[in-house]
C-alpha cells in the first residue's frame, strides 16, 4: 500500500510516502520519499513553540515538501500512484494540525484519494515497526515520552489502547525543555541537558560521595498509582539555581545531571510498577517519542529490561525518535489494516488538539 503521510501538530513539517506490505507485527516498509523542514531555529527565540508562527511556517513550507517528496519517490505530481494520504488530526497545537489537514483533503480532492486520519501518538508508538528484526509481540506496554506527552500505555493488541499513567502536569520532554531555559540553553533544550549530564558524569564519576553534593526530588515515585509530576522537580532546579547563584559550567553540569537522574528514575520507577503489575502478560516495551533519543533513559530501560526477561525492549530508529511523516505513515497502515472501511469514510476530518489514543 502506498501511502504519502504529512505531519505538521508542532514544529516539524514532515511529507513521506511509504510502501507498505505485509503483516501489522512485520510489516516490510520502503520509504519511497521522505521529507522534513524543522522550524527549532526560528522558535529558539521565543523558548518555546509559538503556534501562528509554527501555522504560517507550515503553510509556507508543505508545498515545497510535496515537491521534493513527488520527485525523490519519482512520482508524477498531477497524478500519483498512492493509495491515499495520511494525515495527523492530534493530539498538538491547533493552528498547526489545521494546516496539515487542509493541505492533505484539498490533495485528496485534486487527485481524487482517500484521506485518514491519523493519532500523532500512536504514529510515536508504531515507529518502532520501522526496520525490525523480529514481529512485533503483542500485549505491550508503551512508555510515551516527548515535549507534549508522558504516557504509560497498555496496548492490548493493534487499535486497542488504554492509557493507565500519565503526567499530572507538564510532560518529560517540556521539564527538560524548561530546565534548559533556566541554564540559559536553547529550545529544544533535551539534547544540551543530556549532553551537560553526560559532561558532569565523565568529569565528577563520584559526584555523588562529595560532601557538598545535592540531588532533586523524585516526585510521586512512591505514589500507588502509575502517574507522573515533573512540575515540582523544574521547581526544585529554580530554587537550586538562585540559592546558589552561580553560574560556571560544572555547576550548571551537575544541575543538568541530578536533574536527569531525577526524571529518569521517576520514569523507570513507573515503568517497572507497570510491568511488575502485568506479570507475564506484556510481551513487548515500547519507549517512544523525543525523549526516548535520551542516552541516560536508554542505559536504564536496558538495565530495567534484564529484570523482565520475557520482555523484548523496543526504541525507535534513531531517524524516527522525534517527530517525522515516516511514523504517521506506519500509524495509518496499522489503522486501514485493522479498519479498512476507513479509505471509503469521507467525513471531514477535524483537528483536535487533545486527541487521545482510542478516540
Ligand atoms: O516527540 P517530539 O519530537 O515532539 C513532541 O511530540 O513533543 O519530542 C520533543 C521533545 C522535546 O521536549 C525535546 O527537548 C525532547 O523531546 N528531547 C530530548 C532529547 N531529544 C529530544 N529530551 C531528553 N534527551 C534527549 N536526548
Ligand atoms: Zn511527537
């Protein structure tokens, strides 16, 4: 099946057009054209993703996407031979989904092809078919980490999701993205945070047997529930960045550091809780989303992995941990394939900015 795939829910303009074949646990995926415009630059100013400018930003570069998607997969642009068009309806910022979903049914009209929507989430979790050795095994458990999202997901089989932990109130990758802005690093702040802690653990090794060292709360680690808080813990780094007032590299090392440690230990904890609760019954985790590029959560999901030995651990190729049209166009194999009746269902799609898995 040949699907063109766009995604425009936050600061990446991304067309792909895929082949895909074979079984939702292997499916065999050709990308035929792949395509994406980070808009990371242009948002760095304000710390954050500022949403009419990500909208205007999209609007400006999907048509030269489309362009260069056509002609790597050598398809003709007035008519090419897909099967139909794959778009993400949400979860993300509004303006932003709109604009990738206008441009997907006015390319459907013109060519006369199917649109279907597509979960952004679910387009993280089924990255990981990209490129496996091995099928898929189902039941899993989906630890979803980005700038948005912190989920623990019970997949129960393909299309059926049920969310059993989630933060309470700003996600993993957004805490990272914050904690950067405190030490004066730019958005997205995730990959200089992990690159400091990774500085202050090759220079301090035995940081943490000083006498003057210090680490951050853990919240809700111990909580009975499969929730998530990282609020308190950015917090925690604010109050440690002015009580000490300084400001040299090896500090700002070590905050970066106990921070991470901090996240990373609240994630596995919550991980494990889940997994233990399951028994035997989940054959497969999978970790994904921006967050799951972090080197310090990957070393830990494979120490956490060697607990569970009748798990197989699932991360995203490297080209699809943060937000790409690659992932989407997997997402919506899996859906025609467990829904067919989606290519004929013409209802117009609407973007929805807290779109939830199964919904
Ligand atoms: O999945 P993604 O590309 O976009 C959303 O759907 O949110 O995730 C982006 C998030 C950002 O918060 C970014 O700082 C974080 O992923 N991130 C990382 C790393 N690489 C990206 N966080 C920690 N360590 C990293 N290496
Ligand atoms: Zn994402």
């Amino acid at each position: 099946m040949k699907i063109l795939s766009i995604e425009t829910s936050c600061d990446e303009t991304a067309i792909s057009l895929l082949d895909i074949t074979g079984p939702l646990e292997k499916p065999d995926i050709k990308v035929l054209g792949n395509t994406l415009l980070s808009q990371v630059a242009l948002h760095a100013e304000y710390g954050g993703v500022y949403p009419n400018l990500a909208k205007r930003e999209h609007e400006k570069n999907l048509p030269i996407l489309l362009e260069q998607t056509l002609q790597e997969a050598r398809e003709d642009s007035e008519n090419p031979q897909i099967d139909c068009i794959a778009v993400t309806a949400g979860p993300g910022l509004e303006p932003a989904l709109w604009t990738g979903i206008t441009f997907a049914e006015e390319l459907g009209k013109k060519w006369g092809k199917p649109v279907v929507p597509v979960n952004h989430m679910a387009g993280h979790i089924f990255s990981v078919l990209y490129n496996l050795d091995k099928p898929l095994q189902m039941p899993a458990l989906a630890l979803l980490v980005s700038g948005g999202h912190t989920e623990l997901v019970h997949i129960k089989d393909f299309g059926n999701y049920e969310i059993i932990g989630r933060t309470l109130d700003d996600a993993v990758g957004e805490a990272f993205d914050k904690v950067a802005r405190m030490l004066g690093l730019p958005y997205p702040g995730g990959p200089k945070i992990s690159a400091l802690a990774e500085e202050a653990r090759r220079n301090n090794p035995n940081y943490e047997k000083l006498p003057r060292s210090f680490s951050f709360p853990r919240p809700m680690i111990n909580s009975k529930n499969l929730n998530f808080s990282f609020s308190g813990l950015k917090t925690a780094v604010l109050y440690k960045l002015r009580d000490e007032k300084r400001t040299d590299e090896e500090f700002k090392e070590i905050v970066a550091k106990e921070f991470e440690d901090a996240a990373v230990d609240v994630l596995i904890a919550k991980t494990r809780k889940a997994l233990e609760s399951f028994g035997t019954d989940i054959k497969t985790l999978i970790v994904a989303g921006g967050v799951s590029a972090n080197i310090k959560l990957s070393n830990e999901l494979e120490k956490l992995s060697t607990d569970f030995p009748h798990i197989t651990l699932r991360l995203p190729d490297k080209l699809l941990t943060t937000d790409n049209a690659i992932m989407i166009g997997i997402a919506a194999f899996v859906n025609i394939s467990l829904e067919p009746e989606l290519l004929r269902d013409q209802t117009p799609i609407k973007a929805s900015g807290n779109l939830t898995l199964n919904s």
